[in-house]
C-alpha cells in the first residue's frame, strides 16, 4: 500500500508532513521498541538512510504498549500508531516471533511472553526445547516472522513483512543475537542465528527482509515529502 494511495484525507496529512518537515521533526525516525537485539540490528539495516534514527532511550521515552492485538500486524499497529501519536515523530514498531510447526505455531504473537513474564531468553529457549522434548529432528520445522508497523503521526500506516524458515535444534549453540537465535538453525548455513554475524544475521532474517522493503518506504516517504 503506498503512503500516497493510503491517504484518507488527501490535504490534511500532506499538511502535517510539511508542517513535520518544517520543524525537522520528519527527519527522525523513532524506533518503537524497547528490544536492545531488534535496536542494534535495525541501527545496522538502516544505515545510510537519510533519516536520523532514534531511539525510546534516547528520546527519554518509557511507554510501554500492551500488545493486546491478535497477530503480529495488530501489536505491531498498536506500538506503532501509540508512539507516532505521543511523540509526532515517524515510528517504526516490530512485531515477531516464532512459529514452531510441531506447536500449531505457537508461540507466534506470544514469544516474547512463552515462559511467563519475567523470563528472560535463556528460559524461553529452554521452555520452548522442554514442549519438543520428544519431537523428532524432521518434524521441528519453523519460521521467525517479523512484522514491521510505519506510522504517520497523522494516523497512517504502512506494513512491512519478512519471513525466515529454520529447524529448533536440540540445544542451544552460539553466543551472537538474542531471543531464540541459538536454537534456531538455518540448514543452507548449517548454523544457528545465533553463530551468525550481525551483518550474515541483517541478510537473512526475517527482520531484515522487513527491513529492506521499509527502506523503499522510507526512501518513497521521503522523496515524496520533499518534492
Ligand atoms: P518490543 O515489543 O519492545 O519491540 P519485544 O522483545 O517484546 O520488544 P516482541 O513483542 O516483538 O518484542 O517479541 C518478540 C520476541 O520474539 C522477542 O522477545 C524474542 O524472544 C523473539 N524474537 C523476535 N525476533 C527475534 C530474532 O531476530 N531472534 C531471536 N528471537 C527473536
């Protein structure tokens, strides 16, 4: 969906864009999480944007957004549209997880909270090895997905989709990354994420190929405010 064709009010956010510009507000990119993994890899993805990325600890900010949405698109919406609208800045919110076939998915929306609140990765990734205890290697197959959420302060939104496929190994291996790199294994490697470089990591996950395709947004945005 292109921010042009998107507009529901055609004058109305076009204004507001230019009145952002103006201020120089526009130039900044918030990044809506408050994940030290998704901050360090997206300062990577987006180097070399002409946008000065910024991010909640930065800016002094400590919303936290109940992700009460259903899917990805939804929590993803939700951190997104709140901060673009506490801040009038453009802001960017990543919604992932982990879809684990042998699991019916799960825990999909909810990994950040698989292992209960307070958990950190270390009892995600043994929780989630606990529930495969008996699962055959051909049958723990899996995908990371990420959603990424692009929100206008004037209400608009654009998604962004990646997808990475993978198999849970049997225990954990390798040290880079965060969540459920190390046991998440990419065959075509033969390595976890988690024994990836960051920039390896940035070419094939998920994120990173949600990542590109906001870039083009981001470039598309920008031309357009500018023209
Ligand atoms: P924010 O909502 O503040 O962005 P979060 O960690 O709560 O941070 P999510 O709600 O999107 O983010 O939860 C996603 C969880 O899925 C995350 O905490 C990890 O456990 C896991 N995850 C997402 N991307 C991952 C990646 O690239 N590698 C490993 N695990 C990942």
């Amino acid at each position: 969906m292109e921010y042009r064709d998107a507009r529901g009010d055609e004058g109305a956010e076009e204004q507001l864009v230019l009145e952002r510009v103006k201020t120089e507000n526009m130039a900044k990119l918030l990044l809506a999480t408050n994940n030290p993994g998704k901050v360090f890899e997206y300062k990577s993805l987006f180097q070399g944007l002409p946008y000065e990325v910024v991010t909640l600890a930065e800016q002094g900010i400590a919303t936290e957004v109940d992700e009460v949405g259903g899917n990805l698109e939804e929590n993803a919406r939700l951190k997104a549209t709140a901060l673009a609208a506490e801040t009038h800045l453009l802001t960017l919110a990543d919604d992932s997880g982990l879809e684990v076939d042998a699991l019916g998915g799960e825990p999909g929306p909810l990994s950040h909270r698989y292992a209960g609140e307070g958990a950190s990765d270390a009892d995600r990734v043994s929780y989630l090895l606990s529930r495969l205890k008996d699962v055959p290697w051909s049958e723990r197959t899996a995908r990371f997905r990420c959603v990424i959420a692009l929100a206008m302060p004037g209400g608009n939104v654009e998604f962004c989709h990646g997808e990475c496929p993978g198999i849970i190994t049997l225990e954990p291996c390798g040290e880079q990354g965060f969540g459920y790199d190390p046991i998440f294994y990419l065959p075509e490697l033969g390595k976890t994420m988690a024994e990836l470089s960051l920039d390896e990591k940035n070419r094939v996950s998920h994120r990173g190929m949600a990542a590109r395709e906001a870039c083009q947004v981001l470039a598309r945005l920008k031309n357009s405010i500018l023209k």
